[in-house]
C-alpha cells in the first residue's frame, strides 16, 4: 500500500517554495514589523552586555583603588549596578515583544496556509481526489503546516538574531583588534561550507520523513475508515505489522536524520572552539610580544562568544530550515495542484433552466485510462425522467457524473438548455440540480443542517415540509432532540436508509430543476423502501431525472431508457419499444423478473 | 459504517472523559520511563556521554583561565598547570601557550564527539520508545469496541496518533538532551561557587527561586494553554478528514463557502488558542533574563561592599575582588543552562499534556474484551442459538428484547422486518461486535464471551452494506479473507463471486491499484470484490448484510448463484429485501420493535397472515405485479 505514498511522479525538491512561505509574512505586516524591530533592539542591546560586565568590574576596581572615599566608591559600583537593571527590564521587554509577535505572526501565517490548504481541498475537482488519499492531504494540512510554522516562529528568528549578531560582533572586534579578527574570519566560510553541506544532505532525507509520515497516516485513515472491514476478519494483528512496519521505516529513516545532525552539531561547535582555541594562542602571542595588554584581550574574548553562539544556533536553524523547505515544497504543490474544472474566464452565470439536457457525441475517459463512454449522444426533453441501465462498469456512474460536471468530457459536449455546461459557472450550474449519491455522506451537525445542507438559509417550515416529503419527518420527531437531533462525522447514529432518506430530504429542499439518482435506495429494507420509492416519486415530479434504476417500476415509467454496454449505448427507447427491439433490454428486463417476481407467468411473458 | 439498524441515539454508556482526566503530570512521566526501559541501556549510555562530555566541557573554563596564570601573566600562586613555565622566557611560555591550547582542542573535541553521541543515542532510544507509542495506540485503535466509534470523531483519535506524537517526539530528543545537560552544568557551577564561598553563593543563587517560580508559573499556564489548543487542532483534524470525505457532496451543494467559513472559525479557535499559549512561553526568557541581570547585580553590590568593608559574609573568609570577578562568571555561567531548561520545559510541558492524551486513549478499557479464560473456539458446525437475548446501546432503551432462535448447521437465515427494528444489532451480535445485556448467544454450544474475539470471528464471514476497499491492488484486497491464499485460490475466489472477467479488463487485472475506498471501481464492482473476499474466507458461517442489493440486475444473477454455492453447507443470516432470497431461506425471522414477532418459512408466514403478510403485501406483491403486466 506504500505505493501510493507519494503522489504521482513525485515532483522535485522546490527551492523556492520556503521562500514563498517568508513571503506569506507580507499579510501580517503589523506583528512582522513589530517582531524583527524589537528583534533589532533586544539583539543589539545583547552587544552592550560586554560593555555593561567591563563597567561594572572597572567600578569594583575603581572602588577597590580608591579606598579612600568608601562612599564614593559604594556609589559607583551602586550606579553600575543600577544601569544594569534598567537594562535588563529594557531588554526583557524588547526580548517578550519578539518572542510574542513572532509567535503570533507565524500562527497567523500558519492560518492563512491551512485556509488556503482547506480552500484548494473543497475546490479540487473530483479526478484530483481519485488519486490522492485523505492522509495525505491531512499531513500536509497539520504536520506540514506546523514544521513550517516552527520555522518561521523560531529558525527565521534565530537566523536573524545570528546574523546581526554575527555581524555586530564581528564589527566590534574588527575595531577592537583587526589583526586578531583576521584569525577569526577563516572560519566564517568553513562554517557556511559544513552549513551548505548539511542542508544539502539532510533536506532530502527529510522528504522522506514526511513520506513515510504520510503512508503511516494513510494506514491509519483508512484503519479508521475500514474499521468494520478489519474487525470482521479479525485483522487486527495483520493491520498492527503492517503498521508496525511503517512506523519503524518512519523510525529508522527518523534515526538516519538524527545521525546526520549528530555529526553537524559537534562539527558546528567544533569549529566555534577552535576559533576560540586559537585565538587563545594568537591572542597570546600579541600579549607576549607586547602588543596586547589582558584588557584588552578579555574584552575581544567576549565579543568573540557572540560570533561563536550564533554560530552554533545557525546549525540549529539549518536543521529546521531543511524540515520547512521540504514542507514548505509539499504543501504549495497542493496549492498550486490545478483543478481541471474551473469556471472559464468568460463563463456566463447558467439562468433558471427548464431541464433540457444533451449528451453529444460525448467521450470520456478518467485520466489516461481507457474511455468509460464513447460516443454517446442524447436528448432528453424538459421533465422527463431517463433511466440509466447497464452491468456493472458500463458508464451509468460516469454520464451522472458529467452532468454537473465533476468531470469535463474528453470529446463532444454536455448541452443544459444548450448551454455547453464547460461555459457556463459551476456555481450556478450547481446549484440547479438536485443529487442523491449512491453514498450517502452526512456531516456532523444535526438532522436539520443537514437537510438544510444545499440551502442553509431555508426556514424551518421549509426543512419540514422536505423532510416530511422525504419520509424524514417521522424518525426525526422520533428523537428526543427531534430536528436538533446531531449524526456523528459519518451520521453514524442513523441507519442506511434513514440516512438515504435525509439526503433526499436534501436533494428536495433545493428544489432543481434537474435530478440525479445514483441507484440510492439499495441498503433498506423493504417498508423502508416503500417509503423512499414514494419520496423519491414526488421528487421527480416535474423535473427532469437521471435514474440509476434497479426498479422495474422505474423503468417502465421512464420517458426513455438508456441501456449501456461498455461505455455505449446499446439502445434506447422505452420500455415497451425496448422489450420489441433490444436483446439486451430483454436479458436485463427478464433477469430482473428471475429475481425479483414470484410469478412464472410473468417469467414467460417476458421471455423473448 | 458503524452501528446501522436500531443504533439510534447511538451508545451513551462509552466514556468520553479522557479530557477529564486527573492531569497527573509525575504519572504520565512515569508511563513514558516504562516505554523507554527496553532501551534503558541507550539511556545510560546517553547519561554517561552527556556526564563526561560535560564536565569536559566545564574542565575547558580552568585550563583557559591557566594560560593566563601561567603564560601569559605569570603568576606562582595561581598557577597549577605548568609552575616551571612562570620562570621560564618567552619563547618557553609561547611553546607552553601552544600544548595548552592543544590540550584545550582535545578537550572541545572530546567533548563535542561525545555529545554528538549522546545526542544520537538519546534520539536513538526516543525513536524506539515513540514507535512503541505509535504501535500501542493504533492497537488500541482496533481493541476498542465499535461503539467508541458512535461517540468520537475519527479525526480526533488521528490527531493523538500524529500530532500528539509528533510533540513527544520533539521533547524526546534534542529537549531532553539540552535540558539533562543544562542541569549538569547548574549543579557543576552551583558546586564551584559553594566550595569557594558558601554564604557569596547563597545570596548569589538567592534569584534561583525566583526563577523557578517564573518558570513554573508561566509554564504552568503554557501547559493549560496548550492542551486548550490540541484540543483545538483535534478539531481542526476533524474538520479537514470530514469535509475530505464529503467533498463530493459539497462542491455538488456548492457548500464550499459555508465549509470553508466553518473550518475558518475551528481554525481561528486553534489559532487564538495557540497565541495565548505563546504569551505565556513568550514571557518567561525574558524574565529569567532579566533575573539573571538581577543576580549579577546582587553579586557586584554584595560582594564589592563586602570587600570593601572587609566584613565577611557570615564568619567565612572575606570577600577578595578576585573572588567577586569569579562570581560574576560562575552566575553567567549558571544563567544560561537556566534559561535553556525553562524554555524547553515548556516543550517537555505540551510532550506531556500531548502524552496525557495518548495515555488517556490507552487507558480507555475496551467493551468487548477477551475474557481471562477465553478459550480458543475449535473449527465450527455452525449452530447458533440466541436464547432469550436482549441489547441496548443506551441504558434502559432496549433494541432487542427476548430474542430467542436457533439456526442448525448450514440453514439459511432471512431477517426482515422495518429500519430500526433491531435486524442489524441481532447480526452484529453473532461476531461479538456488541454485548448482549441479557440472555446469550452461543455458537455450538459456546457462548461468544467465552471464547477469544479472533477465534471467533476467523470463523464468520460479513459482507457489509458498505464494501470497504483498501487502497492496494485487487488481488490483495481479495486475499484481504485470507491472507496465506495462494493466488490460484484468490481468482477462484473472485471466478465464484463472478468478479473474475471485470477485473482481468481492468487496466493491469489483479494488479491495478484500487483507489482510497476503493476509488475507480462502481459500486458493484467494490461489491462483487467484496463478495470474493468473503467467499475467499470460507467462512462456516456467513453474515450478509443487505450484500446483493446495488449490484446491476444482471450481474445480481451471477450472484445469487455465486451465493447459493458459498451459502452451501454454510450457516448464513441474511439482511434481505429480495424475495428469492427470502423464499429460499430456511427460516425467516420477522423482526419488529426489537423482538421476533413472526417466524417461520416463507410459505408458513404468508399463511399466517400477519405482519409478515402485510410486508408482501405492501412491497413484494407491488413489485411483481406490473412485471407481470
């Protein structure tokens, strides 16, 4: 199952893509603004503590050589002491400002990116999700935004805080003393070499954490949505290896980084240390040769921790910038996915519709596979109901699925009121026809948002009368909470056919013009379909529909029937003209009747 | 999915309290030291490279202070490490200066290696202690029973398994190392500045509370923040898995403004909560900062004056000016170590509300457990016997009341009757997927509860209404009912469910790659396989839930004779609304309001004329009367 791990031809690594996160921070200018000013004081100020230290021990020297005046020296290391307090109550509040704003820009940045990641999600078209899996999409909406969240927070931070302190330290010690600092400067390319380095190795072993991350969710998806499946053939412990075994490819790849960065840090610190070793002994030589007195020395020695700190911290950073870039690259290449159905940029918004419907020459093909329909061609007046009939795979799922154009059609036309349905917007086409998936899905939230799903602004009065239509009204008033009854994330409290029943409750609630049965009352029982069959004839009343019929009854009242083989049509007419003219009408006509009918009078008429 | 037929209101009984839970922070430390002993031998390891790699480290700070003592401004007193080069010139002190700082480079290096090992060691052994975790809680995934599921969204349970464990992760490696380290150097300096002057280092030391007091509080205050905003992100989850599940239905309801403003708000709620964490965590470095600048000052004024006065701290020796420059270090070196382990203890602090909630799942105790003497249930006849069963989801709202019937070896069993009269729960029961709250049900002559839940389910094949497909390729799917069948076995199969020729036209046949949920498939082709992988288990006894319904008529044919042979010799229950099915079972059990009101064959029931009647009449009678017209 790890084979669709990744999305198709996993794209390149995506230099850019880190960069292009940064610049999501133009949205929150304010708390960015705030953030690295306050990073600028608090990091500049961080050079004045040497000063501060050396004043302080002058002071102590200072009172110590004027032993004469106990009070005036009492009063210098006093003021001393003072000035270090209020610059520490300074520094503290610039360091909380940073610290705070930071963390707020970057939730706000992560924000905006899970929007967007949501966004995409409810827009994609439908061929996008036939290739992707929800964990997935799930990894990149929370573990991906949150890696690159950290690293905004704090590894954006922090590079900026090494670098100007970088810089402002290696500036005081080129004043201080340049020649020393000469010996310092060597190591500043060494560092960015092992930096380079690093990153360049570690980045795609991180993309492979988050791979693996990906498939150990994707087990876990599909343990979650598969529960019953697993339970009922006691899978539990082949489920367990199978996770086992992600999981610890997820460790060891995990263990393969850690042992990366377990040599980085040491050669980061390393290098810092033997800058600040040989500095030891240069520094000593001037000191031995008389060309440097201990003070100064000392002085330079301090400065020298703020370049090799920053240092060490950029090694950190690199670690976290490596994670983000990769997190970064997985999740614009979800943002950037094309939906192929988008509305034209010249797309007209489709008027109310009578309901007149035509299938042209239509091919069409999911992805690059074989075609599923090929050449079918259609009409079907206002209000009439078509029903769809064919084995199982002939493409009945797939002409539904055109109309309201999940899909666009790979050759010829899908005309609504002659309207090619790739011209007008999704929206407006949409929200004209009414549709009863095979699957029924119910969002969690009570009986009543659900029926109000399509139209959220209906009255109450509105959601009954549908529900009523629908066969809801009774089990719903059944509940204690009647309407204001809530279904689990799955609608999980109600039955297959009540659930059926609410998504026809919905379906009638946006009274379209045009509407689709997907084959919807296959899981009830018996009065249960009774009841639905009812529901779903007062539906269609009026309206134009698309029947995926399994129903002898539907089919003898249909308008025209479509009998499909292999993505064609292999007849059509009605009923009466079908059972005259079609072979294969017969066939399915009769094995309904085996099935279905007791009599074998009726067997016999049917027979051809 | 989950509990269909009379689970309405769903069960209430199934604890929802782990957000209730006693936040016992020393507990949960302790449940993680149990998943990290296996590899208690890394751990020690660790702790010895983070010791020696340390007090290297530490040992740095003397040897450099020697090079002035004894090089650079010779001094016999304070010299130790080499006393001859304080006489000797300058060339001798300048080759002296040098094997010191090559014993210094030793020394860094030394100490780097080490804590690049102990930095992997320690990862080392968190990888393996949070595999473990990830293992245990997707376990318990499985053991809970089907009725945690009606109370608890999916997304919530997958936040524990990823983000949760994604937080425990980043405390267990670096954090931890950074802050076992940290307290080796504040007790190596602590030690220092006592020896030298115990009553100095007290009031040196006096800001520690202080610190500890700001880091307790404010991290006190993260924590609770924390757990709010995991809270939050569960929601978060929920939303995303949900509306990744119903997008069909929301784009084809143009629901896509309302879902997104929905995820909006839940998104906001993770934000806010998220920003009031970081107020707290954003406070604490710069207040022990700034404490730290106080203890500087401390020592300064207390240790000059003292100086200066020549009046010892509390009978000690006087203070020297040498001695208060010490200190200024020893503090500043004591400062840092400080400020790392509060910042991180805020990453220890939301590892430990994350594994409080891992744990919380972990501790829920499952309904349906193997009893401790649960046998191994032999191979099966298949004789099942309810007798006098009664269920509830709900305390005091029966589903099922005094059930009673016997289905012999290989009968064939048809339940119907209205939605929510039970006919699902009674099903449910034969594999143990709910308890009885009275009566029993017993499969030749073993009650389900005493025997173990695998044993008794290896021997049950169900093929639900809903035919859930992994995404993986055909053939595995199939093998799905038996994973040890040999590929000959899985297409015989799959030729007995009449599946064979649709999937040898698929693009790569038995290997093409299914879609999630079984994507790319109709509904009937998902059925048809679903179909194989039963009949590939080869079950004695054969739960049909409603199975043959959504298939096309003319496949349904195929079907029904694929059934009729895997219902051979098999005992099978079946949830039907096809009449054949029904007049060719050996029994049929009306169902209503959760009791059997009417049994009996086909022909028995419509002689009765009763509700079994009434049904026909109502719904098969209509059916077969315009096909008959």
């Amino acid at each position: 199952m790890t084979r669709r791990g990744g999305p198709p031809g996993s794209p390149p690594a995506n230099p850019g893509a880190l960069g292009r996160a940064i610049r999501y921070l133009g949205g929150h200018k304010r708390s960015a603004t705030i953030t690295y000013s306050a990073l600028l004081v608090a990091t500049l100020a961080q050079l004045a503590v040497p000063i501060l230290v050396q004043n302080m021990i002058d002071a102590v020297t200072q009172a110590g050589t004027s032993l004469g005046d106990r009070a005036v020296a009492e009063g210098l290391i006093l003021n001393a002491a003072a000035l270090i307090l209020l610059f520490a109550a300074l520094r503290g509040v610039f360091s909380f400002l940073q610290a705070f704003f930071s963390e707020t820009t970057s939730q706000g940045l992560a924000f905006d990116l899970r929007n967007a990641i949501f966004t995409k999600i409810q827009r994609l078209s439908f061929s996008y999700y036939d290739q992707n899996q929800t964990g997935q999409l799930m990894i990149r909406a929370t573990d991906d935004v949150e890696r690159l969240r950290g690293f905004i927070a704090q590894g954006l931070l922090m590079a900026a805080q090494s670098l100007l302190l970088l810089i402002g330290a290696m500036t005081v010690l080129a004043f201080t003393n340049f020649q020393l600092t000469l010996v310092v400067l060597p190591l500043l390319p060494v560092a960015l070499v092992v930096f380079m380095f690093f990153g360049r190795i570690s980045q795609p072993l991180f993309k492979v954490v988050q791979q693996r991350l990906s498939t150990l969710n994707t087990i876990l998806q599909e343990n979650m949505a598969g529960l019953k499946v697993v339970k009922s053939f006691a899978r539990e412990t082949y489920e367990e290896r199978r996770f086992d075994a992600a999981a610890t490819a997820l460790m060891e790849q995990q263990i393969k980084v850690n042992r990366t960065f377990a040599f980085l840090f040491p050669i980061v610190f390393l290098v810092a240390q033997i800058g600040q070793a040989s500095i030891l002994y240069f520094g000593g030589r001037q000191i031995l040769g008389g060309t440097l007195d201990l003070g100064a020395y000392q002085k330079f020695s301090l400065y020298l921790v703020y370049v090799f700190f920053p240092l060490g911290q950029l090694g950190f950073v690199i670690s976290m910038m490596a994670q983000a870039s990769v997190s970064a690259g997985r999740i614009f290449e979800l943002l950037d996915a094309k939906s192929e159905i988008t509305d034209q940029p010249d797309a007209r918004t489709l008027p109310p519709i009578t309901g007149r419907v035509e299938f042209r020459d239509v091919t069409f093909r999911y992805l690059n596979g074989d075609p599923v329909l090929q050449g079918v061609s259609f009409v079907v007046e206002p209000g009439q109901t078509v029903a769809l009939l064919g084995a199982t795979g002939s493409g009945k799922t797939s002409i539904i699925n055109l109309l309201p154009r999940f899909y666009d059609v790979s050759q010829g036309a899908v005309l609504i009121d002659g309207q090619d349905v790739r011209e007008v917007m999704i929206d407006s086409l949409r929200s004209q026809i009414g549709l009863v998936l095979q699957e029924t899905n119910l969002f969690s939230g009570t009986i009543r948002d659900n029926i109000a799903f399509g139209r959220p602004d209906a009255s109450d009065a509105e959601v009954i009368a549908a529900a009523k239509a629908a066969a809801v009204h009774d089990f719903a008033e059944g509940f204690p909470d009647g309407y204001n009854t809530r279904v689990g994330e799955r609608g999980v409290t109600l039955s297959g056919g009540q659930k059926q029943r609410v998504a026809i409750a919905r379906a009638l609630l946006l009274n379209p013009r045009l509407l689709i049965l997907d084959d919807s009352t296959s899981s009830v029982d018996v009065q249960t379909e009774v009841n639905i069959q009812q529901a779903l004839d007062r539906l269609m009343h009026g309206r134009t529909s698309f029947v995926i019929a399994q129903r002898i009854s539907t089919v003898q009242s249909a308008d025209m029937i479509l009998v499909l083989d292999q993505g064609r049509i292999a007849a059509s007419g009605t009923h009466a003209e079908l059972l005259e003219s079609s072979p294969i009408y017969c066939e399915i006509y009769s094995s309904q009747l085996v099935d279905d009918a007791a009599s074998s009078k009726a067997q016999e008429e049917a027979r051809p | 999915m989950m509990m269909g037929g009379g689970g309405h209101g769903g069960p209430g009984r199934m604890l929802n309290t782990e957000t209730e839970k006693p936040k016992n922070a020393a507990a949960t430390l302790l449940r993680f030291w149990s998943y990290f002993r296996p590899w208690w031998y890394a751990l020690a390891l660790t702790g010895l490279l983070i010791t020696v790699a340390t007090s290297m480290q530490v040992a740095t700070a003397p040897f450099i202070g020697q090079a002035v003592d004894c090089y650079l401004l010779p001094h016999a007193t304070a010299c130790w490490y080499d006393p001859v080069a304080v006489v000797g010139n300058q060339d001798a002190r300048l080759a002296g200066l040098g094997k010191l700082v090559l014993v210094l480079v030793g020394l860094f290096m030394g100490g780097s290696i080490l804590q690049g090992m102990a930095f992997f060691s320690m990862n080392w052994a968190g990888q393996h202690a949070l595999r473990r975790i990830r293992e245990d809680t997707f376990a318990q995934i499985h053991r809970l029973s089907m009725s945690y599921y009606a109370q608890n969204e999916a997304g919530n349970v997958m936040s524990r398994i990823t983000s949760d464990t994604d937080t425990i992760q980043q405390a267990l490696g670096f954090a931890l190392l950074s802050v076992v380290s940290g307290i080796l150097q504040l007790l190596i300096t602590g030690g220092l500045m006592l020896t030298t002057n115990w009553p100095y280092a007290l009031v040196s030391l006096s800001v520690v509370p202080f610190m500890a007091f700001a880091t307790v509080y404010f991290s006190g205050q993260a924590r609770r923040a924390f757990r709010k905003s995991r809270q939050e992100m569960g929601s978060v989850n929920a939303g995303l898995q949900e509306s990744i599940a119903g997008v069909r239905e929301v784009q084809a309801f143009n629901r896509e403004d309302e879902s997104i403003e929905q995820f909006r708000r839940a998104n906001a709620a993770n934000r806010d909560a998220n920003v009031r964490a970081a107020s707290f965590t954003s406070a604490l470095n710069p207040v022990l900062e700034a404490l730290g600048y106080v203890a500087i000052a401390l020592v300064v004024v207390i240790g000059a004056i003292s100086a200066l006065r020549g009046a010892p701290l509390l009978g000690t020796a006087v203070i020297s000016l040498g001695t208060v420059f010490a200190f200024i270090q020893y503090v500043q070196r004591f400062n840092q170590p400080i400020q790392q382990i509060a910042v991180l203890w805020t990453n220890l602090q939301s590892a430990v509300a994350g594994g409080e909630r891992i744990f919380g799942l972990l501790d829920l105790t499952p309904e349906i457990v193997d009893a401790p003497n649960a046998q191994v249930l032999p191979p099966i006849k298949g004789r099942v016997v309810f007798d006098n069963v009664s269920a509830e989801y709900k305390v005091g709202e029966p589903v099922l009341r005094g059930v009673s019937f016997t289905a012999e070896p290989g009968q064939t069993v048809a339940i119907v009757g209205p939605t929510g009269a039970g006919k699902t729960t009674i099903i449910n029961l034969i594999p143990r997927f709910y308890n009885v709250t009275g009566g029993s049900v017993k499969i030749d002559g073993h009650d389900v509860r005493g025997v173990s839940q695998a044993s008794l389910r290896q021997q049950i094949g169900i093929v639900l209404q809903d035919s859930f497909l992994f995404s993986d390729t055909v053939l595995s799917n199939i093998r799905y009912g038996r994973i040890e069948a040999s590929d000959d076995e899985v297409i015989a199969a799959a030729k007995l469910a009449s599946a064979h020729s649709f999937i040898e036209r698929l693009p790569q046949g038995y290997q093409t790659v299914l879609g999630e949920r079984g994507a790319g498939l109709s509904q009937g082709q998902r059925q048809l396989i679903a179909i194989a992988r039963a009949a590939l288990a080869s079950p004695r006894i054969l739960i049909l839930d409603e199975a043959t319904s959504s298939v096309d008529t003319r496949t349904e044919r195929l079907i029904q004779a694929a059934f009729d042979q895997l219902l051979t010799g098999r005992t099978s229950f079946v949830i039907a609304h096809r009449l054949s099915t029904i007049r060719n079972a050996d029994q049929v059990l009306m169902v209503k309001d959760g009791q059997i009101i009417e049994r009996g064959t086909h022909d028995e029931l419509l002689t009765l004329r009763g509700a079994y009647h009434a049904l026909y009449m109502s719904q098969f009678r209509r059916e077969e009367e315009p096909a008959a017209a």
